[in-house]
C-alpha cells in the first residue's frame, strides 16, 4: 500500500511537468518542476540522482518504480547545484554541469526555430519549424530498448555497470559483422561474444547471417523481430502492458511487462540459450560460476576474492609462479571449465603428457583435459570464464606452487613445530618423575592447552565469520545476480516439513504417471500442491541439477513451482494450488453448465503459450510427454497452468534423441511413438492437437481409442472428426453445451490449427510459437497451407 501511495503521489506531482523546451529555455537540476512529459503522461524525463549529489539527465516510465530507459550521461553525472539542459537558439542541445562546462550535447544545428519533446512513445526529440525530427533518442539508446525503437546497424544495447550503478557496463547487444545479433563481453582484460556460441549454432536455430540489412524492434504487442530471423513474444503477449528489453547488469537481455496496479516490473521473457554461467565475466578472472541452485562464484583453492561487492572482478592468487617446474603443481576443479583463452590444444594425449606440456611452458595458467575418452588437452594462457557444471566432461588443472599444495596434517605439524618444545623433551604416553620428564610432561601440558585454545578460538571464528559475513555475501550475490525472483520463490523443502504441511499425505488431489499429489498448507497458510515423485533413481546431485532447471522455468502458463525436496528415496515438488483442478474435471462433467466458447479458446491459446515458452525460449529445451486436459490447470479466472513439465527427459543437444521407453497417455500420442521413430517437439503439438479437439467436442480422445480395432489407427477422434468435416457436418463436431454461441471464424481456425497438429508427419505440424501466432490471427499466410518449423 505504501508503494501505491509513493506512486500516487509522484503521479500528482508529475502532472505538472513541461509539454516541450524551446529555444533558449533550459531545464535546471535544482527545480522539481522541471522536467518534460509525454502527451498522455506515460513517460517522464529529467534529472535523476545517480549517486550523492550526482545526476544524470533520464527517460523514464511515469507511474512505475523509476526504472531508468535512457540518459543522456550516464558516464559523466553532473553536480546537483546550478546543473541545467539548455536548448541553445541555434538549435544544439547541451547539458552543462556547475562550472558551465559542457559534459554531453546533441551536437545539432538549425537556423529555424526548435522545439524539445518527449513523445508518447518515451523518444526524447529536436523538432524544427516543419515537424522535422532533427535528433533523437532513440539512435542513442542506452540498456533498454523500447516498443517501436529499432535497433540497426549502428546501435547497441550497453548494459549498466551494476545494480543501482548506471555507468556503462560490460555487455553489449549490437549486431556483428555477420549481421547476426549476438550478445558480447566487452571487459578490461578481453572481449567475446557469449551468445549465439558460434556459426554452428546460428545456423542450427535458423538465424540468417550475411542478410542485406540489419534491424530488429519490439513491437506494442511484446513481439520482438530481428532482420537475422530470430522472433520471440512476451508471455503475456497482446495489447495493453507496456514492455521494455532490457541489457541487464549480469548480461543477459530481458524483456519486462509493468503491472500498473503496483508500478512493479514483471519478466515476461529472457532468452533460452544464454545459460548464466556461461555469460562471460560473470565471475571474473579465475572465478568459477556454480548452481548452487543458483549461480554463484566461488574462487580456486589458493585464490581470493578482489571485491566482495563485485564478483565480475574476479580473484587473485596469494601467490607469484615461477617458471620452475620443480616448484610448481594443480590444483584440480572437476566438472569445471573455463572458456577460451587457449594457448594450443591437442588430442589423443595421456593426461600425463598434458600436464608436463604445462608445467614446461611459462605462459600456461592451467590445462583442461576431458574425460570423454578422447584425450583432449587444452592449454590456457588465461583463466577466465569459469563454470561447474555436473555434466561437464572436463578437469581443469589450475597451475600453483607446490607449497601451495599441503595437506591438513602438514599444516598442523607446521604449526606444532613452531613451539619451542623440543620433541625429545616432550613425553606424550606417561614418563618416569624425574626432572626431566617432569619439564617434558609440563611442555606436554602447556602444548596440549595451547593447541586446543587455538582450536577452540578458530571454532568460535569460523562460526563468527559464516553468521556475520559468508551469510551476508550469500544474499549479497543472489541481489547482485539478479536472481532474487528465483530465490524468493524457490526453496528446499525438509521431508518433515512436507509430511506436516500434508498431514501426512491425507488428502490425494490427482494421480498420474510421475506420482500422487497431496492439497497441503505451509506454515504460512499457503496452500500448495505436493507431488510425490516414484521410480526417480537419481541421487541427490542429479535431482538437484534436473530441479534446478525446472524451478527457472516461469511463464504465466506454467504451474509455479516452489520448491522441491530430496532425502534419500523421497523426492517430492511443491507447486502452486489450483482450485478450479485440472481442466478434464470440468470439460468433461455431466454438469449442462460447461466452459463457454471464450474461456475455452483463451485455454487453447494460454496452453500453447506454456508450450511454445518450454520448446523453444526457456533455458533448457523441455519436451511434456503428456499433454492432456489432465494436466491442463485452471486458476481462479480459468486461465490454463501447463503442469508436470521438465519431468520427462530434458533437450539438451540432440532434439532428435530417442527417449529410452513411450512416454504419455493412450489417445494423446503422436504416431511416431509406436513407429519406433525420433521423438522431439512435434510430438507434444501432436498431443495438443488431440486437446483443441477435445476442447471443441466436449469428449474424451480416450473415449474413441478404446474402439480403436487396427493398430496403425493411432487417434479414432481425430478420424471422426476428419469424416464430419469431409461431409460438411461441422456443427455436429462441435460440443453442443454450447448451444451454438461462439464465433464461426474462431471456430474454423480452431479446427484446422487442431488438424494441423495432429498430420501424421512430424515435419508438417507447427511449431507451438507458430500455433500462437495462427490463434492469435497475427499470421497473414493461409491456415491451410503446410507450416514448417
């Protein structure tokens, strides 16, 4: 509420902003009133303070958290007295700070009259005489681009420095010279691109380097369209929220959508293929970026941490290498690699070989050597882009010197050996009472009691250190990270708590292939639902990394998931609580009140959203294996919740692998389960095929298969209504609760975005991105026509 009020109250005041500066006017940094705002009051511009007594002329959204979408200096902030943006009469623009020096100008110049305007669209312009735009800015974006801005040739997205610091960062979005739009580490020490990985992988995703132009823009509907053919919509796609993609500070892009009602952002898409650990410079030089679930750094064995406010600076050795092999060793990070920065490679080599190749040369830091058999060695001139991850099939060697290397033991003796207490004098197992023994056993004494005050003060400083300063750094990196949603969200449930909160599984809620879910209520009165998994086999480790994967997954048509909990053989995952329950208990009820036509195509188009978001723009590529009105969720407005998602095999590289046994329901599965065929995204269209048809029918694909007497007969309900459709009885198809209200159009496109999905051949099903683009009607081409990914 005391948000709102904030809002409110910034709303009251904004009001009375500028419509446009005119030639000789300024704008002072002192002055509260002065400041522009857009026709319709959706943007704002004007100083903002970036730092104690530091500014910077912005655009914002008017009626959210100031969330910055342009400065004009983000590098150079002025002094907060006597600061101004004057508009000169010879048409330059300039922002001059205190001493009336000129720290950024448009540089532009007009004989005629000049006005400054912030349009409605949040673009910030010189208008002359005859309505010419002059200068704007969006030819000057800074980390956001905004609907309608496009992004071309000469233009780059720059992400900001850090949380709450607006200097240019060090990741850019711009095109390259293959016209590809790619994400690219721009830091002190070296430059990459992280994101697409390579020519390989354009190509692989159907991106279109070596085009004739380049131009990309996010449209007012949260589709974005680039000239290299990479497409993506929001979540919540349509009119209405507005949207900003932003470069964030961990380098990777994301697009937000403004809940107006608290003035909060809200993501609505980030891109599937940069996985954050493998966003360069996340961790800095010799830093090692983990999932622990979440990504975290961490420096190597011998090796300390440069800023503890910022991890991109990486960690330093507490220690100078020599070029003598004899006082050097590794330290060794399994599953570990860092990326690039190879001096040579070589394969065929014994690990042995490797190392010694190594330790010979000066400029090696470390080597990476693979466990896949094929005995690759990498030699690395710098170690940089560290990450661990559990199927890495690689060891990284990081060079020390050999006294770097010591064990627990030898550290005590060294500390033991640093008394004066000489070891002849010293009787630890009884002694005679002469003097001598007399003077060992008091050394003995003395030994023993300073020995155990050292262990204990260490105790009690290990202690003090994890509360008051490793705690704080955990939390410190989840913010800087940018993953608080993740962390908030997201937790580790104990079994105990579980069975409490379930009442030892008390209340059954649904049954299906991967468990039972149980109606609980947590401590803090939420409800949840809890699935307990059966025939998991994976130890602790791999269900970790596979729930990982799972919890990141967050689109509005998905099911959240909140947790999870591994012990032993108990393996469960807490999700949201549906109270209207799964969409089959109410399609298909004896009850004559059913779901009317609108609710229905609003389930149709909110599944293939969840879908379309887990086959091709979520971190991991997730085939379902059983799409049905089972696990179709409903919210309390009806809005469908895709579940049991990312419990299937998870895509990793091979789309085309063949999963080891058939997956899924009788009656939803595609022909080629039974033909023995490649299993990849097709199948679940095909199983959403089988649901739009049984959204418009009111019945139950099941129904149909237990007549079924051929066995290349896959789907008996898809041949019915192929047959009704063949003799021009349509209506008979549809359900007839609904008692003839919907609208014909919507109706003949439902039926042949149905028929499209359930084609025999795989390749000529759609993609589910295209199924949205199909129901939403934002695809000119034909229905009818064959549709290839």
């Amino acid at each position: 509420m005391g948000i709102r009020l904030q809002f409110a109250r910034e709303a009251r005041t904004e009001v009375r902003g500028l419509t446009s500066l005119r030639s000789g006017r300024s704008l002072s940094v002192k002055k509260e009133s002065d400041f522009l705002i857009s026709p319709n009051g959706t943007f704002s511009s004007g100083f903002r303070e970036v730092g104690r007594n530091a500014y910077c002329y912005s655009i914002w959204y008017t009626n959210s958290v100031k969330t910055i979408v342009w400065m004009a200096n983000r590098d150079r902030p002025v002094n907060g007295e006597r600061s101004k943006l004057v508009l000169h009469r010879n048409g330059n623009m300039v922002l001059a700070d205190v001493d009336g020096s000129i720290v950024w100008s448009t540089n532009t110049f007009s004989e005629a009259h000049v006005e400054a305007r912030l349009l409605e669209t949040g673009n910030f312009v010189l208008i002359n005489q005859g309505d010419n735009i002059i200068w704007e800015s969006f030819n000057f974006p800074t980390d956001t681009l905004l609907p309608g801005q496009p992004l071309v040739r000469n233009t780059t997205l720059v992400s900001m420095r850090g949380e709450g610091t607006y200097l240019s960062g060090y990741y850019n979005l711009k095109f390259n010279d293959n016209n590809v739009l790619a994400l690219a580490y721009n830091g002190p020490l070296v430059s990459s691109m992280y994101w697409p990985t390579g020519a390989q992988t354009v190509f692989y995703f159907g991106r279109i380097p070596y085009n004739s132009s380049r131009i990309a823009f996010l449209d007012y509907l949260g589709m974005f369209r680039s000239s290299d053919n990479w497409t993506f919509n929001a979540s919540d796609y349509g009119a209405g929220p507005k949207r900003r993609l932003t470069l964030d500070y961990d380098g990777v892009l994301r697009l937000y959508s403004l809940d107006e009602s608290t003035g909060l952002w809200e993501m609505s898409w980030f891109p599937s293929r940069v996985c954050p650990c493998k966003v360069h410079g996340l961790c800095g030089p010799y830093g090692i970026c983990n999932y622990n679930p979440l990504p975290t750094c961490s420096c190597p064995h011998g090796f300390f941490r440069n800023d503890p406010s910022d991890w991109s600076k990486g960690c330093s050795p507490l220690f100078n290498l020599t070029c003598n092999q004899t006082e050097l060793d590794f330290v060794i990070a399994r599953n570990t690699d860092y990326f690039g920065n190879d001096i040579s490679y070589g394969t065929g080599m014994s690990l042995e070989t490797c190392r010694n190749i190594c330790l010979n040369d000066c400029t090696c830091q470390g080597f990476g050597y693979s466990l896949d058999g094929k005995g690759l060695c990498y030699l690395k001139g710098n170690l940089l882009n560290g990450y661990h991850l559990l199927f890495v099939a690689r060891i990284t060697y990081i060079k020390i010197p050999r006294r770097i290397v010591i064990s627990r033991t030898e550290q005590g003796q060294v500390k033991a050996d640093m008394l004066n207490c000489s070891a002849a004098k010293v009787v630890l197992f009884g002694g005679a009472a002469g003097g001598e023994d007399t003077k060992g056993n008091r050394c003995t004494k003395y030994l023993i009691a300073f020995v155990g005050s050292i262990g204990t003060i260490e105790i009690m400083f290990i202690g003090f250190v994890w509360w008051f300063v490793l705690r704080k750094h955990v939390r410190e990196e989840l913010v800087n990270m940018s993953y608080i949603v993740l962390a908030v969200g997201f937790k580790r449930f104990t079994f105990a708590e579980l069975k409490r909160a379930t009442q030892n599984f008390k209340q059954e809620i649904g049954k299906g292939g991967f468990g039972t879910v149980y109606r609980g209520i947590l401590n803090n009165e939420r409800v949840i639902a809890v699935k307990r998994l059966e025939g998991i086999l994976q130890g602790d480790a791999g269900f970790w990394a596979e729930v990982s994967i799972i919890g990141k997954l967050n689109h509005r048509n998905l099911v959240k998931i909140w947790g999870f909990c591994s012990e032993g053989k108990h393996k469960l995952l807490v999700y949201d609580y549906m109270e209207n329950g799964s969409l089959d208990k109410i399609l298909f009820s004896d009850s004559s009140k059913s779901l009317s036509w609108d609710q229905r195509y609003n389930i149709a188009l909110g599944t293939a959203k969840g879908l379309s978001y887990i086959h091709e723009e979520c971190l991991e590529w997730v085939l379902h294996c059983d799409i049905k009105p089972e696990n179709i969720l409903l919210d309390d407005d009806l809005e469908p919740k895709v579940t049991d998602f990312g419990l299937s095999k998870l895509f990793k590289d091979n789309l085309d692998s063949r999963f080891s046994r058939i997956r899924g329901t009788r009656g939803y599965l595609a022909p080629e389960w039974m033909m023995n065929l490649n299993i990849n995204a097709k199948a679940d269209v095909y199983s959403y095929g089988i649901v739009l048809l049984e959204l418009l029918s009111g019945k139950r694909a099941s129904r149909f298969q237990l007549h079924a007497v051929e066995e290349n007969e896959y789907n008996h309900l898809v041949q019915w209504v192929t047959e009704k459709i063949e003799q021009g009885r349509l209506q008979e198809v549809v359900d007839p609760r609904l008692d003839h209200n919907y609208e014909d159009v919507e109706l003949e496109r439902l039926v042949r975005i149905a028929l499209l999905c359930v084609r025999e051949d795989p390749a000529s099903r759609p993609p589910m991105s295209k199924v949205v683009e199909l129901l939403t009607g934002n695809n000119k081409s034909s229905i009818g026509k064959d549709t290839d990914d």
